[in-house]
C-alpha cells in the first residue's frame, strides 16, 4: 500500500496472487481479488463454483484467483467481507467497460441511473451509467452493482456514489 495512504495502487494490485494478469483482463470478465490482508478468511474459495479462487492451508493466505477458471460469475463479489472483490469486462463496447462492485449503502441505485464512479481512495474519478443490480437473500445486504464507465478509468473504479 501506498506508504503515505494506506491506498492500494495498481501496481500492488498488479503484484497480488489475486490478479488475473493483463492478457485475460483484456480479453473477458475477470474477477479481481484486491486482497492484501493476510486475515484468516475464505468466504470466495468456498463459494466459487469453478474453483477459480483458492486460499488453502493456513487461511490467512492471501486469495488466488486462477483465471482460466474464472468465468465471471460475480458471486463472490458480494461474500467478501473486505468489500475487495470487482469484476471487470473490458469488452462492454468499444470504447466501454464494465465493473462490478459490492455496494451496501441506501439507496440502492437502480438500472439505467446515473451515479459517480470512485476510485480506491473514494474520489469521483468520472460518472457512470447502472447496467445491472442484483440483490438476493443469498448475498445478505450487499448488492452487487455493474456500472459502464469509459474504458480508461476502468483500473480505477471500485466503488459507486449515488
């Protein structure tokens, strides 16, 4: 993390075992784990139904995500408790992106509404246009939000103001 923040940057994302490397995040929806706390915690190896992700033994490993299993699911999005998990599809449209992000706040946007697309340190990076909500019993009280945004900022949102 950064020394002076306590931010993440994107090359320490980059250097996590949780990222699925530049070659499959250019070319499909890819879960990305911004794990980096060695925490005794697995909620995404168990409820990944390829078995994309794994944390093994001892449990505070940091979360692995093999991509080439990955196929975009989303559901461990909404398990994580560090709110650390995206999807990304880079691939939206030519000049779009997709990202998904656990989201618990009210009210809960809805599709085709506006919002402000932050970045790690919670800053409006760009505005954003509510593709998709899914809320269930299953994932408790975290929606998982997809949001187009302009393919350059796609690195960099993580997180929805409505």
């Amino acid at each position: 993390m950064s020394k002076t923040e306590g931010i993440l940057t994107l090359e320490e994302v980059k250097g996590c075992p949780g990222w699925p490397g530049d070659d499959l995040v250019a070319r499909r929806r890819v879960a990305i784990l911004e794990c980096v706390e060695d925490i005794p915690c697995n909620p995404c190896e168990t409820v990944c139904p390829k078995g994309a992700i794994t944390v093994g033994e001892p449990i505070t490993n940091l979360p692995k995500i093999d991509g080439e299993k990955c196929d975009g699911c989303g559901m461990c999005i909404a398990v994580c408790p560090g709110l650390a998990i995206f999807l990304l599809d880079m691939n939206c449209t030519d000049t779009l992106a997709a990202v998904s992000v656990p989201y618990e706040l009210l009210p809960v946007p809805k599709k085709g509404e506006i919002v402000k697309a932050l970045n790690r340190k919670g800053e409006v990076v760009c505005e954003a246009s509510v593709l998709r909500v899914v809320q269930t019993k299953k994932y408790d009280k975290t929606a998982v939000v997809t949001v187009s945004i302009e393919k350059e900022f796609a690195d960099q949102v993580r997180s929805i103001r409505v």
